[in-house]
C-alpha cells in the first residue's frame, strides 16, 4: 500500500519536474523598440516610441 502511494507520488513529482523545465527551456520570442502598447504610437518611420502628442523624442 505504501509503495504504490510513493510511487504515484513520485510520478505526480516527475510531472511538475518535466513541467517547469518545459517551461524554462521554451523560448519566447521578445520584440523590442515596439510601440504597438503604447499611448502616443510610434515615431515616423522608425519602431522607437513617441513619450508625447507632439513625438518630441523622435526629433
């Protein structure tokens, strides 16, 4: 009886294991210089950020 609860216990453990270094080992991609979440868009001609109405970062 208690082999077999240590043995679905070690399986339960080697599931969250498998998991979490699933996780750490996939690759998410990252884009950055984007604008699309900000509030005042993007510069013209350019993927840097405008921190103003007017883009006075962009100049």
């Amino acid at each position: 009886m208690i082999n077999k609860e240590v043995l679905i216990a070690g399986i339960v453990l080697g599931c969250f294991l498998a998991f979490f270094v699933y996780l750490k080992l996939k690759k998410v991609r990252i884009e950055g210089s984007g604008c699309s979440a900000t509030k005042y868009g993007c510069c013209r001609n350019s993927r840097n950020a405008c921190i103003d109405e007017l883009c006075s970062s962009c100049n």
